[in-house]
C-alpha cells in the first residue's frame, strides 16, 4: 500500500476581479466577477515507503498548494488523497503525529527563545519522553553540526543556524512522511550541501517518505532519484531524474581537448557553451554527435573526446520555456 496516494487531486480558487477606475469599484460594491485559479487540477500519483521524490515545477505551479492538501492545512475542491493511510484534511492526531512540513520561507521556532526551548515546547506539543528527546536533539544536532548553538536565542542564529534548527524541530517526533518545501533557501554553498547530506543519511537510515521542492536542482540531483514535474496544476512529468534529459533534450554536449591551442572556427560545428586555452565545449544536435565528432576529429589533432548530457537544471528549464500558458507543449 502507497504511503501517500492522490488521486484527482483538485484545488480551484476564487479571486474577485476588480474593474478599472472609481466606477469600477462601485460597481464591485454591487455585483462582483470572480476567476477560478486552478492551483491544482486533476493530481494523481502515489509514493512508496522509503522514497525521495523531488516535486518540481515554476513559481506558481501549484507545489505548495499540493504540499499543504497532503499535510491537512488545505482542503481540495475535489479529488481524494491518502498518507499513510488516513485523509489528510480530517486532520486526526494519529496522522498528524506522523507527518512534518518545513517550509523553507516560515520560521517554527520561536524568535525570542534560545533554540533549545522552542525544541522543548515541542516536545511537550508531541508527548516525547525527557530521555527520548535528549537522544534525538543531541544525535540530530551533532549531525547537524549546531550542537553549541541549542543555547542561542533563534533571532541571533544565521540563516543556515536557524534552518538545521528547524529541521530538528521536523523531525523531533521521528515522523514517517517529511514534506520539504525549500529547505535550503538563501543558504550559503556550505550550509546547503550540509543539509543535503543530512537529509541524504536521514532517509537512508529511517526510510521516512521525502517530498522535496526546490528551486535548486543541485538539491534534486543530489537527494531524488525520481522526480514529480507539474505546470499550471496539472501533472506533467513522473519519472526517473535522468529520463527528464532523455526525454526532453534533443542535444548533447561534446568537450573536445586539443594538442595545441583551441580552433578558432569551431562553431559551424555546434553551439559553443564554453572555451579554454586547448578545449571547446559544443552543444551539438543528438543525432549527429558521431558524425561531429568524425569531421573535428579529420580536421584538426584531438587528444581527448568527452560526450555528456545537458544539465538536468537546463532540460527543465526548457521545458516550462516550451509549454504554452494553457498547459498544451508548443509545437
């Protein structure tokens, strides 16, 4: 049985539309239009114990509207969900027990208490035992490397500080499903490849269910093997992380290396996306990467040939840069 299962998950929102000028809002006083937001439409899919799942989409495509239905905070207009077997909106202490969201742009810890506390206050929320708690904030603290900032007040910590903080707080009650809604915002190179590796070792070792959005695909790369992909509300993607470039990518990138100094006239072979001293790095059509290859390597002396991918971050990108505001691919 599916950990977390949707099926038509729908959420339609009203929003009144305000006519021009002073006789525009008059009229609005008296008889008003509204617009329907579709912020999710027609959602199915389902997750399996132990799963990272990157949830993915452009600003406004109705992640965080999916995040909240599925942790009770919402209720749909229609459709059905199921975490861990129970509906999420009847919001029953058996499954809030069971589930954290984090998002990342909203503080869980109370800004004028030492870290420590606010920890303490929730553990009281959750009726986790003294010797319980002391096991879990010392083993995630230490993980997290901010075991010498629980004393800190949370307004005084860094941004990174702050976040592990609440991440800890997440995780407090040991949940089965964690919802992660831009964890890493704003951090710095370090603070965010501390988290990752946390998260990382947290699901390995606890086989807790991970959804995580984020804008930074070094997150998804790192953390999700599988990746949920939906645009304008509707589902547009499910499926293996590399199968987005396989499918959604028509080029690849070939970076030659050359005995002496790099060719001057090497873009009529391809798009080239870098150059150094001896290399050029082509973004060359898919199906004519061999016969590329055969003509650089006939005209000029080559000492290495490296063919790879285009990043995952730029496949995606196109395809929201590709699809039409009605949700249809541009031809």
């Amino acid at each position: 049985m599916p950990v977390i299962e949707t099926r038509d998950l729908t959420k339609v929102y009203r929003a009144y539309k305000k006519e021009a000028g002073l006789w525009g809002a008059v009229k609005g006083l008296a008889r008003r239009k509204y617009d329907e937001i579709r912020a999710a439409n027609g959602i199915s899919f389902s997750i399996e114990e132990g799963e990272f799942v990157g949830f993915l989409g452009p600003n406004g495509a109705g992640k965080t509207t999916v995040l909240k239905m599925l942790s009770g905070l919402l209720n749909p207009t229609s459709g059905s969900a199921r975490v861990l077997g129970f509906n999420p909106w009847e919001r029953k202490d058996e499954f809030k027990r069971q589930f954290s969201l984090l998002l990342g742009q909203k503080n869980a810890l109370w800004w004028d208490l030492p870290a420590r506390e606010s920890l303490e206050l929730n553990r009281a929320i959750y009726g986790i035992e003294p010797k319980r708690f002391q096991e879990i904030v010392g083993g995630l603290s230490e993980l997290l490397d901010v075991t010498d900032k629980l004393n800190v007040m949370v307004r005084e910590l860094s941004l990174g500080e702050r976040m592990k903080m609440e991440l800890i707080a997440a995780l407090l009650h040991s949940p089965r499903v964690l919802l992660l809604d831009e964890p890493t915002i704003g951090l710095d190179v370090g603070s965010a490849q501390k988290v990752r590796e946390f998260l990382r070792q947290y699901n390995a070792e606890h086989r807790v269910v991970t959804m995580l959005t984020s804008h930074y695909m070094d997150d998804i790369e790192a953390l999700c093997r599988r990746v949920i992909i939906i645009d304008h509300g509707k589902l547009f993607f499910d499926g293996p992380l590399r199968e987005v470039v396989d499918r959604f990518s028509n080029e690849k990138q070939i970076t030659f290396t050359f005995e002496k100094e790099t060719p001057p006239d090497l873009g009529r072979f391809g798009l080239i996306t870098e150059t150094g001293p001896q290399t050029v790095c082509l973004k060359v059509p898919r199906t004519r990467v061999a016969e590329i290859c055969r003509a650089v390597l006939a005209d000029y002396s080559v000492t290495d040939i490296a063919v790879h991918e285009i990043p995952i971050e730029e496949a995606i990108r196109r395809i929201f840069q590709e699809r039409q505001p009605g949700g249809e691919t541009a031809a």
